[in-house]
C-alpha cells in the first residue's frame, strides 16, 4: 500500500488534472460564456475582492506555516503537530481548497463552486489514503494526533479532562 513518498500514487497527477479542470471551468465561465456568473452584477466587486483576499491570506499562511514537510528527500520522522498542523491534519490540502473557493467567489461562478464538490471528494480520498499510511507507520502516535485534530475544519482544542463531544 504504501510508496516511496508516503503519498497516494496518483495525489499529484490528480491535483493536476483538478487544477487544470477547475480553471478551464472558472476562466471559460467567468470570461467568455457567463454561463453561471449571473450573481457577481448582484455582489459588488469589492465584496467579491475581500473574499478572494480573505482566502488567499489564509492559503498563504497555511502553505508557509507547512510546505517543510514536502520539500526534501526526507520525511520526517515523527508526528507534526505544530503550526498548522496543529490545527487541521492537512493544512496543505485546505489551503489547495481555499484558493480554489477564493477564485470561485471572485467571480461567483456557480460552475466552478459546483466542480469543487468533486474536487474536495477527491482531495477527502486521497487524504484518507495518506492517513492509513501515517497511522500505520506512526501507530498510536498519529492516532493520539488524529483524535484531538481535525480533519479539515480547525476547532478549538479541548482541555485536559473536557468530555464534551468534539
């Protein structure tokens, strides 16, 4: 089951085809057709930029708080749960996410906010993928990791001895 890089076998082929599907979507919908556009005469353009801009932002501080773990021949070696790692367990997957909705909602292409169902499914698949890979070589560590972080939305961290449901 498991690779060379600790990865899904096709992750990076197909973030690539989502990539290029998602912006032959936005670009063809919001440019030339408007085929689903129709509520950014309705949204002012200002609305639309602060929510791309909001998006972004967060895009780059999970990217820059995370990428280290990518970059390099060696992975490491231990569990991450620091920075943004802290928070959700793919911090660089959400951020892929978010800069997809941000383009999404600067031109409120209904087209492309649809196609991003099947891109999160996809990036939820191959996330699962990674996560029996990580569980099965860091064991009880990544399990303690796993059940007091979330997947994909951040939560606030429960206290010791806190048994409400999270």
């Amino acid at each position: 089951m498991e690779d060379r890089k600790g990865e899904h076998p096709f992750g990076d082929l197909g973030q690539l085809v989502c990539a290029a599907a998602f912006l032959a979507v936005w670009a063809s919908d919001s440019f030339v057709f408007h085929w689903s556009t129709f509520l950014a005469s309705v949204v002012p353009n200002a609305v639309r930029m602060t929510l791309l801009g909001a998006t972004l932002v967060l895009t780059a501080i999970l990217l820059s708080g995370s990428h280290h773990v990518v970059i390099g021949e060696q992975r490491p070696d231990y569990v991450i749960n620091t920075g943004p790692f802290r928070y959700v367990r793919h911090p660089l997957y959400l951020a892929a996410l978010l800069a997809y909705l941000g383009t999404a909602l600067s031109s409120l292409s209904l087209l492309s906010l649809a196609l991003l169902v099947p891109i999160f499914l996809f990036y939820d698949y191959i996330a699962g993928y990674e996560e029996q890979l990580l569980e099965m070589r860091f064991g009880d560590s990544y399990r303690t990791y796993a059940a007091r972080t979330r997947k994909w939305l951040p939560m606030p961290r429960r206290k010791c001895g806190d048994s409400t449901p999270g």
